[in-house]
C-alpha cells in the first residue's frame, strides 16, 4: 500500500470581527483578495465540529500564489475566546510570519495603519532582519526581510 504524503500547505486560517479591515490590512502587506464568500450550513458544522454555522470567509493570496490566508468573520455561532493578546510563548499562539522586501518602508507604512511593533527589529546572522508586530486586531505578523543567499533553513541545517 503506497503511503500518502502532503502535497502542498494550502492555507492558514485567522477569525477576524471585521473582515474588510482584515482585508484593507493585508492587501497593504501585499497579499491579493483571491475570493470571498458565504459558508453556511450542516455541512460546513460537520467539519468543524460547530453545528449548524454562518461563517463570511475572504481567501487572500501571496504574490507568487503559493500560499493563502484565509480570513474567517463568524456570524453563528459567536466567537467564544480571544487569545490574540497572548505572548508569543502562549502554547498554539499564532502568528503569521512573511518575507518582505524593504522592511523598514512597510513597518512604516503599517504603523501608519495601527500596526505596533512587539519589540525591535533584529539582524538574524547574514540572513535576515526580522520583526513582530500586533497587527490588524492585535494579530501578531512577523516580517522577515532575507539579506543574502543564507536562510533561516541553511542557518538550522548547519547548527548541528
């Protein structure tokens, strides 16, 4: 019997309480809207275990269209927790990690947004500068800029 394997990661998902500003704050990081629907219904309760659900959904897409993020806006049932104010060693946090180019151009345009830096930002060997910031919602995104042809994997591969 041939064993099955992952052919892709598909998608991180995020629940929101606005999904245009989640949307307004992640086209300025520079994904793309790539749909946006109504997910209702038994059928969509069966999968996450919630029952009967209304859920308002925007898939967005990086630039090189290999990964999305899809933002999640419940109508039913309500949200229930919020941990997006937790540190980033708070266990199953979240955060969204993207390489950019020109960090300090972005990190400047997203504070003008209501972004707020974590801590600083960080040289990571010859590889990266790097950054977390509470972003649309208090979500937290880093941002990783590379500097060379070294990455994070060549760094960790060669710790050893």
């Amino acid at each position: 019997m041939t064993k099955s394997k992952i052919l892709q990661m598909h998608n991180v998902g995020v629940v929101v309480e606005s999904l245009d500003k989640a949307i307004s704050f992640f086209t300025e990081i520079g994904l793309k809207l790539e749909g946006r629907a109504l997910v209702e219904g038994e059928w969509a309760g069966r999968v996450t275990g919630l029952g009967s659900q209304t859920v308002e959904i925007a898939m967005m897409v990086t630039p090189d269209g290999h990964s999305r993020l899809e933002l999640s806006r419940f109508l039913d049932p309500p949200t229930v927790s919020d941990h997006r104010t937790a540190p980033v060693n708070a266990l199953g946090y979240l955060r969204i990690m993207f390489t950019v180019d020109r960090l300090d151009e972005l990190v400047s345009r997203l504070t003008r947004h209501g972004a707020q830096l974590v801590g600083e930002v960080v040289r990571f060997e010859d590889a990266y500068r790097l950054c977390y910031l509470r972003g649309h919602e208090g979500l937290l995104i880093g941002l990783a800029e590379q500097l060379g042809h070294k990455t994070a994997t060549d760094i960790l591969e060669n710790a050893g």
